[in-house]
C-alpha cells in the first residue's frame, strides 16, 4: 500500500481485525491506542493510515504466538 490513508475495504478490514483481537477495548489495551480512536478509525472518522494497519499487524501476529503457545501447552497437557 503506498497511500498515506488506507481505503474504505481497508477500513472495513481493520474493524474486523479489531473485533478479533476482543473489541475496542481489549484492542485499545494491546495497541496502546486510546479506545474513542479505535472508534473513531472503525468509524471512518479518521483515517486508517499504513502505519496503523502495520501495527494492527504485528498485534495479530503477537496474539498468534500466544494463541499458538496457549495450543501447544493444552496438546502437551492432555498428551496429544
């Protein structure tokens, strides 16, 4: 993406990334942004610019590796 403002499909794709990652609060916690920004960026109020896609990335990415290591502890746990 090399535009400074993500587009509205883009938009539309960050709120779903933030309903995965528990909703505006749970993501406000993870990302250090301030919960009426995420609304605000859902919203369309304000942009969805490269940079917070980028960092809404590396989130996701994190929780995976928790999600996955969390897995790997039950699996290990119940001998699967």
């Amino acid at each position: 993406m090399t535009s400074p403002e993500a587009s509205p499909e883009m938009r539309d794709h960050f709120a779903h990334c933030i309903q995965v990652l528990g909703g505006p609060s749970a993501a406000s916690r993870r990302m250090g942004i301030d919960e009426r920004a995420i609304r605000r960026f859902v919203s369309g109020e304000r942009p969805v610019s490269e940079a917070l896609l980028l960092d809404t990335a590396k989130v996701l990415r994190e929780l995976a590796a928790l999600a996955s290591a969390a897995e790997a502890q039950i699996t290990q746990a119940l001998g699967h």
